[in-house]
C-alpha cells in the first residue's frame, strides 16, 4: 500500500484531494501545517509527498531542504509542489532542490491525480531495477543473503550498514541517511582522520544529499555522537576534521 502525504494549508482542499488520491493501491493522509507535517514526517514513511510552500506556521520549502538531507524517515521520494498561479517556477532550479514535478494553483484533481499515478509508476519501474541490479552484482548462488552482511561490532555497538539498524548498548538508534553514511566513513577508517571538505564531498556523493557543507557537516557529527552516546569515540580534530577513535585512544580529548 502506498502511503501519500498531502502538506496543504487550505483543509477543505486537502479534504478533496484525500478523497481523490486514496483507492486500492493508496492512502493519502493530510495535514495543514508545517509543525504536524514534520511531526508527520518523523514517525512515519511516506512513498510521496505534495507540498504546498505557503504554510501558515512556516515554509514549506523548509521541508523540501530537510527531504534532501535526509532528516525524515521517507528518503528519495517524488515531491510534487504546489504553487501559487502568480510565478512559473524553474524546473532545472527544482529539480536541484529535489522536487520531482509542480502544479499550479488553481488546479484539475484530475491532472494532479495523473502526475501522482505517474510518478508511483516511475517509482516502482526503478525499484524493480535495483532489485534485478542488486541480484547482478550479488550473483546466482551466491553465499551471501540479498540483505547483506555487513555489520560492524565495536565494543557496544552494532551496526548493520545493509539493514540500516544500529544499536548502542543494546539500544536501537535510528539514524536517517546522512548519517548513516558519515557512521559507515568514521568506522571503516577507525583511528584515521577524515578531512573536513573530502567528508563534505563524499557524504554528498553517497548520500545524494546536495545541501551539506563543513557547518552543516559539524552539526550532523555532533547529532550522531548524541544519538550513539559516542563521545569517547567520534572525535573532533580542530581545524582538520573528524574521527572514530580507536578502543585505545577513546579517551582523549576532542
């Protein structure tokens, strides 16, 4: 079943469009401001998102930035925009900003109707892709499960980087695609240091996450080391970059 989330402020609209978007395949869920859209976002997985920009509580630009970095549960997922009929946005310029496709306020259900049809058709072809892909790359009869098997222990800690499940003194952390990756650097260089701008690069790279920079890096090393209780081991190395520590050097300072 997929799962639609509408972000429109005008609720008589958001009703309708509900209506419209829910059938065998779909259930279109609603809400009408940026503080129910983010709480929305945070605790549950969506395969689409329409956003309307002009929230009453906020912007909802806002919440396109924060799709692209990764800080939601739903990743890599189309976001159509809904916008006012007073500008013509620049598709290159969105795309950039991680929406997939626009509307026009005023707008026929009917044509938006089609754009989110079309879109969870396209999803699906990609996912069928990367199932076969992955297969490939694994090989038939191959030892090792399509899951993977690539957990790393280290001292309290486990981390499976196939599954995306970690855990911190057998307590399970949830940590969104950034930093995933930035986990998966730090360990698999343990005891080397990671330059700032070439762990800014790489994170974009692997992540598909454009909008990270060193301060935007500095606060998503500092979220990880809280959310793992990991201080003694994700170091700072001022004016250079970053670390995992080594078990015998966990206890310097940084």
């Amino acid at each position: 079943m997929n799962r639609l989330l509408i972000i429109e402020a005008d609720f008589k609209l958001a009703e309708r469009l509900c209506r419209a978007l829910t059938d065998n395949d779909t259930h279109a869920f609603s809400c009408g401001t940026f503080e129910s859209a983010t709480a929305l976002l945070e605790s549950e997985q969506y395969q689409q998102i329409i956003i309307d920009t002009e929230l009453p509580d906020g912007d909802g630009n806002d919440i396109i930035y924060e799709l692209g970095l990764g800080l939601y549960e739903s990743r890599d997922v189309p976001v159509i925009l809904v916008v006012s009929n007073d500008r013509e946005p620049d598709m290159s310029e969105l795309r950039r900003q991680g929406v997939t496709d626009y509307i026009t306020k005023p707008f026929n259900i009917s044509v938006l109707k089609a754009k989110v049809w079309t879109q969870f058709k396209r999803g699906k072809r990609n996912s069928s892709f990367r199932a076969i892909s992955r297969f490939e790359a694994i090989g038939a009869g191959s030892r090792r499960s399509m899951i993977g098997e690539h957990i790393v222990a280290i001292d309290d800690y486990v981390f499976n980087f196939d599954s995306g499940e970690y855990s911190a003194a057998g307590r399970n952390v949830r940590l969104n695609r950034v930093e995933q990756c930035l986990l998966r650097n730090l360990v698999e260089n343990k005891g080397i240091v990671l330059k700032k701008k070439a762990l800014v690069d790489k994170l974009k790279l692997e992540s598909g996450t454009l909008y990270i920079d060193e301060e935007i890096l500095a606060e998503v090393v500092h979220t990880l080391s809280n959310k793992l209780n990991a201080n003694n081991y994700i170091k700072t190395v001022y004016g250079i970059g970053y670390l995992w520590a080594l078990t015998e050097d966990k206890n310097m300072s940084g």
